[in-house]
C-alpha cells in the first residue's frame, strides 16, 4: 500500500504511541519485550518513510529536518530501557522514562507540524 504523506504520519503518530505503550507495558511486568525485537529507527513505517519518500518531499523543512534526532533517541532509549529490564535492572529502566516521555512529546510535536504543511 502506498499511503499519502498525510496517511502515513497518521499512522506514524498511532505506531509511536502504541510503540511508547508497549515500554510502559514492559516496566508494569504486562509485556516482556526483548530489545532486539525494537526496530531501528530505520526500520520502523517512519524511518522507512523518512529516509526515503519522506526525504524527498520534505528536506529542508524544519520539522521534517528536526525529527530525525528525537526519532532516534527514542528507538535508542527504548533498546537501552528493554536492556536494562531484561537484565534485572529495573529501577534503572524506570530512570529514563522521564526522558522517553520529554522525547516522545519531541517526536508528537514534530509530526503534528509536519502534519499541517503536507
């Protein structure tokens, strides 16, 4: 399927919740999720959207341009917190949720403007 730009940072806006879900689900022992099951930040709809099609219809625009930083954060902080929990370390999981979360508001911040020019 190949979705309009619209349609796709829709459902990028679905995946990230549902993907930011899934780790507050993992810290309340409701899911065990491994990190090698969380895609990059290239692999996800986003990255593939982003370095691609995404690229190419909206490089130079501030939004688009400031995305690409949170987005990898988040897949890099929720790999690191998967880690940490598996391993034990649970409180130190839970120590960068604050972080997560300011990230994620980054990332919702970005779409959401990036939603109003396509």
């Amino acid at each position: 399927v190949d979705h309009t730009d619209a349609d796709l940072i829709k459902l990028t806006k679905s995946d990230h919740k549902m993907w930011v879900q899934r780790i507050h689900n993992m810290l309340a022992g409701i899911e065990h999720v491994n990190h090698s099951d969380l895609a990059s930040h290239r692999e996800c709809r986003l990255g593939k959207w982003y370095y691609s099609k995404g690229a190419a219809s909206h490089r130079g625009n501030s939004a688009f341009e400031a995305l690409e930083s949170p987005h990898e954060k988040i897949h890099s902080i929720g790999r690191q917190m998967a880690e940490l929990y598996n391993q034990g370390k649970i409180a130190d999981a839970r120590a960068l949720m604050v972080e997560l979360e300011d990230t994620s508001r980054d990332i919702m911040g970005q779409l959401e403007a990036l939603q109003q020019i396509v």
